[in-house]
C-alpha cells in the first residue's frame, strides 16, 4: 500500500498524491513537458537570462490551476539573476508570488480523515478510488482562487452608445422621437444594468455632400440633458438625389472617443450610401455610383473593418427597404468575425445573407470576435425606437461579458486589464489584455519571458477530424480501446432537491473499471475539447467521448474537475425534474450526466495523451444554444419549435434562481430540443463550483436578469424580475412548488443517476446493466 496523502497547510508544501514521493525526497530523474517548445523569434534573441538544467521542463503539479501558480516557479528560478532587454529599461521587482495551496482547517480535517481511509484501504468496505478522488477535490478547490469577478458586470455593461442619424428632409419624425426618447432611454439601460453601469452617449448627424451643415457631431457624454439640447438643434433639411452621405457619418463616429467595453452605433436612416454596389437606384439618381467617387474618397469596407477593430456593435433601424443592400454589404464585412449578423426577413436579401453567413468558415478551434450586427425594424413606429436601442445594448453588453470573461479564466478580473487605446484600431486587440495581464501579475523581466506562450495561445495544434458518417456497424471502426477507471453519480432517492441545493456533499460518486472503444479520430471539437465516437464493450449504446485538447499553456483538467461538472449535471437535472412537473412544458428539458474517465495504468509519454476524459450518449438532431452563461438569448422565432423550447429555457434559469432562494442560477442552456449538455451554474457562494471556468457568481445572475423578459411560463411559476432580487434581503416567497409543510417531502427519484452512469457500470466480463435509446450526435457536442 502507498503511503497515504498527508494534510498540509497554507505554509507547506503541498502534499503528494497517493502514489507519489514528496518532492523533497528526491529530484524526479525527467520531468515530461506538457507544453510545445517555443519557437525562435526575435523577442527571445533580445533577451539574456541565465536558466538551470530543468528550465525547459516546468512541471505542472496537480493543484496549480492557474496563470500565477504556474509561473511561481519561473518567478523563483529567474528572481535573482539579472535581465536586460532591448529596452534596457531598470526591472521593478515582480510581487511575491500567492501560495499555490492554502487549506482551511476545516478542509485539512477532512485531507487528514480521508489519509486514514486511504491508508486503511479497502479493510472497512472504502473504495480507495473514490478516496481518493475525494482527496484531489479537497486540493483542486484549495489550490483554486475563486474568481474574481466583481468588477466585470459593471465593466461589460459600461456603454458608449451611438447614434448615427440621417438629418435630411425626409427625417424629421425620426430626429423628434429620439429628442423625445433619449432620457428614458438612458434611464432604461442604466435601469436594466442595475445602476451598476456608466453610461455614454455621442449623437453623429449627417447629410450629403453641399449641404450645409453637412456633419453634426456631440462627442460622448454621460449627460442625457446635453444631448437632448444636440439634438434640439438637429435641423432636417437638404438632401439633393436619392442617397446620402452615410460614409461621411461612419467616418466621423470612427473619431468619437470611444472607451467603454460595451461599444454600439445605432444607424437611423432611410436611403443609403452612395455607390453603385449599396443601393439599386440605378446611376441616374446618384451624383456618386462609383465607389470612392465622392469628395472624400471613401469606401465602405475600410470603414467597418475599422469599427470592427475598435469592438464596435452595429445595429441598423430599418425604415423602409431602400437600404436592404447596403445593410447586406455591411454584415459580409462583419460576417467573418462576428459570431451573430443577422436581416430581418422583409429584407429582400434576407436569404442571400443567411446563405453568405453560413459559408463563412473559421479556423477550426479560434473564437471570433464577440460582436453583433443587426437590422431590426423601426418603420414608422416611432415608440419603438426606445425598446429596440434598450434591447441592443443590452445584447451587445452580453457579448461583451463573453469576451471579457475569458480574461477571468485566466486569474483575477482587473478592469485596467482590457482597457483599449482610443480612436486606434488595434491589429491584435485580442491577445493585448493577456499580456498585459501577465506583466500586471508578474513584473516585467518574468512576464516578457512568458510573453512567447501567450503569443502562441491560439496557435496550438488542431486535431485532424474524421467527419465522415460514424459506421456503428463495421467491427474495425472503433479501433482504439481503453481500460479505464469510470466514476459516475449516485443521488440517494430520499434526499430532496432542497439538500442537493444546499450541499454536494448529497451527490455521491461511486467507480468501477471499464473497457472503451472508440474512434482513434476525433470526429469534432470545440475551443479546448475534441469529441470522437466511442461504445462501452457488451454495449450497443452510441457513446462520445470527450477529452482535452493539449495547449502550450493551459492545465490539462483533472478528474476533481471533472467530477465537479458531473455534480453540476446532477443538479441540474434534479432542477429539471421538478420543473417538467409544475410548468409542463411541450418538450421537457434533462439534462445528460457525463461519466468521468481515467486511465487505468497512465504512461504520459506524449504530450498528446489526456489523462482524464469524460463519457456521454450521442445526442441526434439539430444542435441549439438558447441561452449563455453571460446573458445572451435566442430569440430567434424562424422555427417555432425552437422558439418555444428557449422560451422553455428562459423561464427555467429564471426558476432556478428562485427555486434555490437565489443561492444559484443556472444558464448556458444549450443541445438537441429538450434534452441538453454542458450547463453553467452561477453561485451567490464564490466557493461553490469554482473548479469550473463558466461560473461567474453574482456577476453571471446580473447578467441573466439584465435581459431575461419575464415569458408565460414566469406567470404561471409566480416569477420575479426585479433589481432587488439580486440584494441579499431580497425575501424569496413561496411559489407553487414549495407549499406550507409539504418542502421536506418532495424527493429526487433515482432517475436522476445519468443512462450513461448504468451504462458504465459493467462487470469484468464486459456484461451490460442498462443501454441507453440515444441517437447520433451533432458535431457541436464537443463544444465546451
């Protein structure tokens, strides 16, 4: 028997896993790098530090889940010896680095019981398996900072807000309602943002060419007073031929003094740019056909690839259809680098732009950019103008949290950490924030050091997918198998759902071995996992499994993580449940379990061996996201069943919320019609389910309620939406599912232990208890 783990403190070091000798013992005779060498560049030809023989080979230790821990070892190598770089600039000296372990006695109590069950082994009916996994849960979540995220909901929700506004003749209706609008609709965002978010707006006026007056501009204020002054002295008149000078405005709202995150222009208009390829006037009507023709030689695509770089949401407020080809025009510009463009359906390009969006291809593996671009109708409803500019905002604010809340992943949220220079349009704006992170939280000698990797964070290997049809029935197809550890979920059938929310402690795991076949081909994969088809032997059930793509700097997730998701799951179904019952939805909603995987014998040899992995059933059909960890919705309405499904998912995030007194809400909802994977729980307690990089604690709340709409299933469930539910004192009433007496009767049937659960838990002779009814599975199902 191995000598059991033994309880360490805040001031020690780390304690070894079963299996392994204490560092202290000895020096490991090679250490295997899990990270490609870097490549040669002039950076590093620039600079002289002194290195050790194990330099190269940093190893990553279980328990060091982020930026700061991992560099703490470069930091004490390279602390003392002198740097130079081509700056030649003095080095301040880097802050000491955070212990990579601190315990609570509460959690070194419970490392020091488990050490004796561990070390007992499996004389008192313990399996030392599950022990053990016990044991690296306690060190994963001690060696985890909680993320700090409570500057990022006011962060992301911060909006610089623009109006670009024709003033010819024809605009005058337009030009009075937003004098009429504007101070509710600042009210409105401030309003929906928790008056947690600063507010700017700049108002851009434009005519055509030899008009007076030609460009108007009030660059941003946070004033509503000033800028309904502005637009007091908005005159509409001019307007020689058919089109106007659009160009001419987009180039003037390029100089405002953009600053915030959230960053939106708001296009009201009723004619088009000049040029030929932005209208069908015909030439006859336009002073200007050919573009970059008109005195300010300007053309339309640099124009947006500019406002695409300053992170710049564009929506445009359709008034009637002359301006459906220039609206078309503009979304191919924004088509290859945002991940939603979308026309109304009465725009007469409408299928030509769904047919253009759907071509475009990406690097497999590489994010876009988080920004939206949108037609929506404002026709001659003025009175809409003040709920379509709220509800824009609103969205872009939650592709911005998207796109900030990477920088979380990585360590603590810093405000000063994603600011971004204005007027000028940054060629890497993406990978700034993280070098700058990295210098903030290291000192400039260590960090310029690791600066090669965070060049290459996007640059690591893209697995070779295998995307022809899955063939079930060849016996060569699945032509890997693997021996593995499985450890799936075991709820008790009397706890109720209110012990399951108030601890994880009510979510068991048990193991058992396993033999996997699956694919030596992965047949899709997302931004960090690869998904390849896979069975359980004595099984017929279609299977995936998922495994982590390796990275130069990202940890490899452990089984602790892994287990930490499949009690996420867990819960999420049990939420579920009771749901179907009390909202009876037309599709219910369940959630798939995931059994964890682990090699049975390891030998990481390669950097391409993953030690962990997880099982699921192939889900068939149509893959749907419907909501975000973030707070953006589907609202698309083109397929009914769609439709009423997110509406569905809506109201249940919003249930769970109340469900659990606002302890938790759930989110991210995503899968094949009802039946959903990889969801986002966001905790009021920042120490619950922070293993995982999706929970955005209070942040995450704020940011579903900043655009949940109460729907018909909110009504029915007696659902709340207000800015005090997100206060502590908010007092939580008793809705339909919780009656006087009747709370501590209310169970979790057993089916909440996943199909996949039964289906992993097999004999040594490979006999199968239960086969799941699953189908094939859609490639997005390897993304995370």
């Amino acid at each position: 028997m191995a000598t059991p783990p033994k309880a360490v403190s805040g001031t020690e070091e780390p304690a070894p896993m079963v299996g392994e000798k204490s560092e202290s013992a000895h020096k490991p005779q090679a250490i295997v790098s899990h990270r490609r060498p870097r490549r040669p560049s002039s950076r590093t030809s620039s600079m002289t530090l002194a290195s050790t023989d194990d330099d190269h080979d940093v190893p990553i230790r279980s328990g060091c889940f982020n930026l700061r821990a991992r560099f703490a070892t470069l930091f004490r190598r390279h602390a003392a010896v002198p740097v130079t770089t081509r700056r030649q600039a003095s080095v301040p000296a880097p802050a000491p680095a955070p212990a990579p372990f601190v315990a609570t006695p509460e959690q070194e109590a419970q490392m020091q019981l488990l050490a004796s069950r561990i070390q007992a082994g499996n004389e008192n009916g313990d399996d030392v398996r599950v022990l053990q996994l016990k044991y690296d849960a306690i060190v994963a979540n001690a060696s985890t900072q909680a993320r700090a995220t409570t500057e990022l909901f006011k962060v992301a929700c911060s909006t610089d807000l623009l109006f670009l506004i024709d003033t010819t003749g024809s605009m005058g209706p337009y030009i009075a309602a937003a004098k009429k609008q504007v101070r509710d609709i600042v009210k409105d965002i401030k309003e929906a943002f928790f008056n947690e978010a600063d507010v700017r707006i700049a108002v851009v006026g434009y005519k055509d060419h030899g008009d007076r007056d030609k460009i108007q501009f009030l660059d941003f204020t946070s004033s509503a007073d000033r800028v309904s002054e502005f637009l007091e002295e908005l005159s509409p008149f001019g307007g020689g031929d058919a089109p106007e000078d659009v160009l001419g405005g987009i180039q003037q709202a390029l100089n405002a003094s953009w600053s915030q995150q959230t960053r939106c222009m708001i296009h009201i208009a009723d004619a088009p740019s000049h040029g030929r390829t932005l209208h069908n006037f015909g030439e006859t009507v336009d002073k200007y056909p050919n573009p970059g023709y008109e005195p300010h030689h300007l053309t339309y695509e640099p124009l947006l690839q500019k406002m695409i770089g300053l992170n710049i949401n564009f929506a445009l407020l359709r008034i009637n259809s002359t301006t459906d080809k220039m609206a078309q025009k503009f979304l191919e510009v924004y088509a290859p680098v945002a991940p939603e463009c979308k026309l109304l359906t009465s725009n007469i390009y409408h299928r030509q732009a769904c047919d253009f969006v759907e071509g475009v291809r990406r690097p497999p593996g590489r994010k876009a950019k988080m920004l939206q671009f949108e037609e929506q109708e404002l026709g001659t409803t003025y009175s809409a103008l003040r709920h379509l500019v709220v509800r824009n905002v609103t969205t872009s604010a939650s592709r911005t949290a998207s796109r900030l809340s990477g920088s979380t992943a990585r360590g603590s949220f810093d405000s000063d950490d994603v600011k971004f220079e204005p007027k000028v349009p940054s060629k890497t704006p993406a990978k700034r924030p993280a070098r700058r992170k990295l210098k903030s939280m290291m000192g400039g000698a260590i960090a310029e050091a690791a600066e090669e990797e965070v060049q290459e964070e996007d640059d690591y290997l893209e697995a070779k997918l295998d995307t022809s049809p899955p063939k079930w029935d060849k016996t060569d197809f699945l032509d890997k198998t693997l021996n593995v550890e499985a450890f799936a979920t075991d709820v008790d059938p009397f706890q109720s759902l209110d012990d399951l929310i108030a601890s994880d402690d009510a979510i068991t795991i048990s193991a058992t071995d396993l033999t996997v076949r699956m694919h030596s081909r992965p047949f899709a994969q997302g931004e960090m996992r690869i998904a390849s088809y896979a069975r359980t032997v004595g099984s017929t059930s279609q299977q995936v499994v998922k495994s982590f793509k390796p990275h130069p700097r990202r940890h490899t997730k452990t089984l602790a993580h892994l287990a930490d998701d499949m009690r996420m799951q867990v819960l999420c179904q049990a939420f579920a449940m009771e749901f179907n019952k009390i909202a009876s939805p037309p599709v219910p909603l369940n959630f798939v379990v995931a059994t964890c995987l682990k090699p049975s014998s390891p030998s990481l040899t390669s950097v391409n061996d993953v030690p962990c992995m997880s099982l699921e059933p192939f889900i068939g059909g149509t893959y749907t996201k419907y909501n975000s960890n973030v707070g953006w919705v589907n609202e698309s309405n083109e397929v009914p069943e769609v439709a009423s499904i997110s509406e569905t998912a809506q109201a249940f995030s919003h249930y769970t919320f109340e469900r659990s007194e606002g302890k938790l809400l759930v989110s991210d909802l995503q899968g094949v019609r009802g039946t959903l994977t990889d969801p986002a729980i966001h905790t009021a307690n920042p120490e619950r389910f922070k293993l995982g990089d999706t929970n955005l604690g209070m942040a995450g709340i704020k940011f579903f309620f900043s655009t949940h709409r109460c729907n018909d299933y909110c009504k029915k469930l007696e659902l709340e939406t207000s800015p005090m539910m997100v206060n502590e004192s908010f007092q939580f009433r008793r809705r339909c599912w919780e009656l006087p007496g009747d709370n501590k009767d209310k169970e979790v049937p057993a089916t909440v232990v996943s199909e996949e659960k039964a289906t992993s838990k097999v004999d040594h002779q490979g006999e199968s208890r239960k086969e799941s009814d699953v189908g094939t599975a859609s490639s997005e199902q390897a993304e995370e």
